[in-house]
C-alpha cells in the first residue's frame, strides 16, 4: 500500500473523477457533492452508469480502490477522518 501522501493524493484524484461524472451525469456542478464520500459517489456512479460496461465490474474496481487507499478512505467521510486523527 502507498505511503500516507500519495494515498490522500489517489483518494482526491479519485474523489474529483467520480463527483465529476456523477454530476455530469445528473446535470449538477461537482460542488453540489461536496459533502458525499468516495464510497457514495462510486455507487451512485455504478448505479447511474454501470449498466453500459463504461466502468468495468463493480467489485473488480473496489477492490482494487481499497488496496490502493484502504476501506476507511473510500466510506468515511474526510470531516469524520480529520476528527479522529486529531
């Protein structure tokens, strides 16, 4: 698994990418997602998208998501995270 940096870098980057097609695909700005967690984001994607095969299988990505970054990236939402650390 990554170092702590480049996971935060990989959470972002994917945050970004997937609030961006979920509101692409419901007409909305990526701001108005801001508060939805990685996890939400990417079933909401799955579950407006996945039927075309545009995002490949489901688990095959979460997966591979939760060994890059970890499973507490992807569910717990970064206000929570902060709080805990601190």
């Amino acid at each position: 698994m990554p170092d702590d940096e480049t996971r935060q870098r990989i959470h972002l980057g994917l945050l970004t990418l997937v609030r961006s097609r979920v509101a692409f695909a419901l007409q909305l700005e990526p701001t108005d997602l801001s508060e939805m967690t990685l996890g939400k984001a990417l079933n909401l994607l799955f579950l407006l998208r996945g039927q075309t095969q545009e995002l490949g299988e489901y688990m095959p990505s979460l997966t591979a998501i939760y060994a890059l970054i970890g499973v507490d990236a992807v569910w717990v939402p970064q206000a929570e995270k902060k709080a805990v650390v601190q």
